[in-house]
C-alpha cells in the first residue's frame, strides 16, 4: 500500500467503533484493511473524546458495560491497562430541585411539594377512571398510566427536546418501550407504610431491575479505547487508517469486488479489496455507490437527529454535583442534558478549581442552534446555567463547541420500510458489501452494539460465508444496565449457527417512531421496557 493507491482485502468507511474493531479483528486473521475517516483529527465517531486547552470532552457519554462477554474481552484486550472504575449517578433536575432517574415515584411526589403532589395525584386519579381510550401517541399512554399533570412535568419537555417532534405525534409503542414499570400507587402505598414503620422495603417506588452502582470508564474518556485500536491496526502493517478522507464513490467491479475513491487533503486516493464495510451513514452510502442502488430514493428518506455540546469550563472549589449527568426538565432553557466530566474521570479535568461540565443541545443540522457561533453558543450555555440557579456568571472562564452530526437514525413511520428496501437490495446484488454500526444500519445502537456487527461481520469474511445474521443485534428483547457484564456468552436465539466465539446482543434501544393508522389501545406488544 503505497502512493495514491491501494490494493487490500478489506475497505472500511469510518473509523468509528463499529470500523476500528472490524478492522482490529482483521489484521489479526492476517488480512490487509484500509480504513477512510472524514474527520482530520478524531477516531471513534460519537464515542470519540475531543480536547481542549487539555480539558477532555465525551461527546454523548459512554459507559463501557455490555452483557457480551465477546465484546468485554475485546475493550481488555485493546486498551488492558487503562480502565478505572466510577460510581453511576444520574439525576433529573427539575425547578431546583433533583429527582432520582430513574424516577422514584415516592420521592418525585415529597419533593413536589403538598399542594403540587396533590394535583398530581388528582391528576392520575381523574385517568385511572376515565383514561384516554383510543390511545395511539407517546402522550396518551403516559398520560393514562401517569396523569397529564406528571407527565408534563417529567416526560414532556425532555423527550420533545432529544426528538424534535411533538409527543403528541410519538407512537404509544415507543412509551411502553421505554418507561420501566413505575406504579404511582404503589409507590404511594409503600412510601405511606414505610413512614409508619410497616415497609421496611427501600422506597423506589419500581419493581425494575436495578441498574448499575458503578461502570469501567477509559481514564482518559472513550477516545482513548479507538486511538489505541487505530495504533495497534497501523502496527501490524497490514493496515492503513487515513485520516480527513471522505468517500466519494463505491464502485462494483462486476466480480463481487470493490474500488472505493476517496478525496483528501491531497487529492484522490483509489482502494481496490474484495470485501467493503461500511459505518456511514446510510443515505449518504447509497449515494456513493456505483451502479447506484434501485433503493437509492429509499435511503435518501432516512433522517437523522444532530446535537452538539458546549463544553464550559467554570471556576469551583469542588465539583458543582456528583452526577456523571442531569437530565434538565425545564422548558424555559433549550439544554436536554449536563455532563460533568470529572465525574466520568477526574483526569478528564487537569485543573482542581475548574469544573468541567458539557451542556448538551439536540437540534437538526442547519437550524438556528446548530448554525449558531461558538462565541453565541458559549453565551448560551453560560446563560442557561446561570437560569437554572447552578453556578454564577462570574464562574465561567472559558468554553468550547463539539458538533455531533448523524447523531441518532429517526425512526420515523417510513424508515423500517426505506432500510428494508436497502438492506434487500444490498444482500440480494452485493454479497461482499457489509453494513455495520449505528449508521452503517440506521439503527440505533449502543458502543457495543455497534462493535458486535463488525465482529460477526468479520466472522462472515474469513468464513467466505454468511454463518451470522449482523442484524439480529440490538433486536427482540429489552436492554439494561443491570445484571452482569458478559454474561452473554452465545449468539442469541435468531442466528444461522450457533457459536461460542461470539454474543449478538439481542436488546432493544427504542427510539420513538410517529403515529401510525393502526397505532391504538395495545401500545405495549408485550415488550417491557429499556
């Protein structure tokens, strides 16, 4: 591989996690991979760690827990010196005061307030009698189960904010997916017997599963994990990993073969290989492939949702709160989410009296944040922090802008049906093209998710066969935070063989899909949620 050109077995676009650990395995099997990456200065897409004036940013926040032991072997076995061990704590921050997330119905009412509580519990009361009966959105389902005054407070604003679509227009699906099995009335009753002594039970108001008191975390954020893939590719040299190269065409050369062009800071360079992968986006794959897919118009349709983090850097004596996150319930401020960096890791944060926190905006690419200067967006950010009473002007020293593009597939009422028709296409023309990660397959998956589709992916190349259906990961069944890491250690049910080497995570990640005609009264399909 020298020069302009070059010929290897394996092309990969993207050097996200789904790409790197692709192109890791490979040159483990002894097969050669060139990898193209857009980005001048960043592995790892979304899970990539930005730096600042030595200030280090997560970009989304990644914990590194999976229940694939495949997957936990891999991040040892690539970065095995490196992890430390954080505590797990995530709030929401509602009018200032903080609530447990996940919700404790118990506490969510004690910190409303008496008189709030109390129209809360009217509110729940009026449709436990009379529910909504043709229930067909995310806001009729909550609202029944909860009370339109509780749902408002906590469901509302937040998930408007993440989507960009009204809840009103989010298919009921969706709510029962994603809100665990959280009874108010219970949780009533317990907190009442508790006060008296009857219920020595802790008062969470759930029956869910726990989630995880504590995770691993790269001491120096997720980035640290791609680097060290990327170096240890390159080491092998039967890889090549080029840096600010974005594709501009994928061509078949009739014999199941492939010739990627993509275009540098030094002009063109050409990739001939047997196999390609791709982690882009979706849309943007099928519009740079060649002969151009019959499914072209039905990726074109594919939407996506962008955010990007204003990192601010504020003068403290300590930490401004413990949590590695907030979410913010308050539709007076545009922010969905605050990370605090030190929390994740306190080498993320060289300097003692500075916090570090990330004010995290959800937005479309090309609307009025997402077009926004970093000076305005750095003044925002200041204003809003100051507006939810958490720091003062003064305090704020500096900051910095991280756009994420591509950040979550919209699962709109027509994506299921535009990816099919890609996929099907795909598969049935171009048997040694492979679709991997959270873009690569429009579906949104987690770091490890998206690390077991280049993982069976690559089973299927040195096989020369299909034995592994990629996309029976992330499917059919519910996904949390709890239980124990690697506790997966077989490919899940829907598979072609069976095999120990590997664990496709059969585990959904819902994300909200609009209404439909037939959505009405059976939201839950008997899937609990994630």
């Amino acid at each position: 591989m020298t020069g302009k050109n070059y010929d290897v077995d394996v092309a990969i676009v993207g050097a996200g996690p789904a790409g790197l650990t692709a192109g890791y395995l490979l040159t483990k099997q002894g097969l050669s991979v060139a990898i193209i990456e857009k980005d001048a200065t960043y592995v790892g897409g979304i899970s990539r760690t930005v730096e600042h004036e030595g200030y280090r940013f997560d970009i989304g926040g990644h914990r590194f827990f999976s229940k694939s032991q495949a997957v936990v072997d891999l991040w040892n076995e690539i970065l095995p010196d490196d992890f430390i061990e954080r505590p797990r704590m995530s709030r929401i921050y509602y009018e200032g005061k903080f609530y447990s997330y996940p919700l404790r119905a118990f506490e969510a009412l004690r910190n409303l307030g008496v008189w709030r509580s109390s129209l809360c519990m009217l509110s729940y009361l009026r449709y436990k009698l009379f529910p909504i009966e043709k229930v067909r959105s995310f806001e009729d389902w909550t609202t029944n189960q909860f009370g339109r005054k509780l749902y408002s407070i906590f469901f509302k604003t937040y998930t408007e904010k993440v989507w960009g679509m009204p809840c009103d227009e989010m298919s009921a699906d969706w709510a029962a997916q994603r809100i665990k099995g959280l009874s108010l009335w219970s949780a009533v009753v317990d907190g009442m017997k508790r006060s008296l002594g009857l219920n020595k039970k802790p008062n969470d108001g759930m029956q869910a599963k726990t989630l995880l008191e504590s995770f691993r975390y790269p001491r120096l954020g997720p980035g640290m994990m791609w680097d060290a893939a990327r170096d240890k590719i390159v080491a092998t040299g039967k890889g090549e990993v080029l840096m600010n190269h974005a594709l501009k065409q994928l061509a078949s050369d009739g014999k199941d073969g492939w010739r990627m062009t993509a275009t540098g800071p030094d002009g063109e360079k050409v990739i001939t290989a047997r196999h390609a992968i791709s982690s882009a986006p979706m849309r943007e794959m099928a519009a740079r492939l060649s002969p151009l897919p019959d499914a072209s118009l039905d990726a074109s349709n594919l939407k996506y949702r962008d955010f990007l983090t204003v990192a601010l850097k504020i003068r403290s004596d300590g930490d401004l709160f413990p949590d590695n996150w907030i979410y913010i319930h308050d539709s007076k401020v545009q922010v969905g989410r605050v990370q605090n960096f030190r929390s994740w890791s306190p080498e993320m944060v060289p300097d003692d009296g500075v916090a570090c926190v990330g004010l995290e905006y959800f937005c479309f690419e090309g609307d009025g944040l997402w077009a926004s200067s970093d000076a305005d967006l750095v003044e925002l950010a200041s204003n809003e922090m100051v507006q939810l009473g958490l720091i003062k002007k003064d305090q704020v020293i500096g900051g910095a802008v991280v756009r994420q593009e591509k950040a979550y597939p919209v699962y709109d009422e027509d994506y299921a049906a535009n990816v099919d028709a890609v996929r099907a296409e795909l598969e049935a023309k171009h048997p040694t093209l492979h679709l991997v990660g959270r873009n690569g397959m429009h579906r949104y998956n987690n770091q490890d998710h998206a690390m077991m589709t280049a993982m069976l992916t690559v089973e299927n190349i040195v096989a020369g066969e299909r034995i592994y259906d990629t996309w029976c990961v992330n499917e059919d069944a519910e996904y949390h935070e709890s239980g124990d890491e690697g506790a997966q250690k077989k490919i899940g049910a829907k598979k072609i063989v069976s095999a120990d080497q590997a664990a496709a995570l059969n585990s959904l990640m819902p994300v909200p899909e609009r209404v439909g005609e037939d959505d009405c009264c059976e939201p839950a399909r008997n899937r609990e949620a994630a």
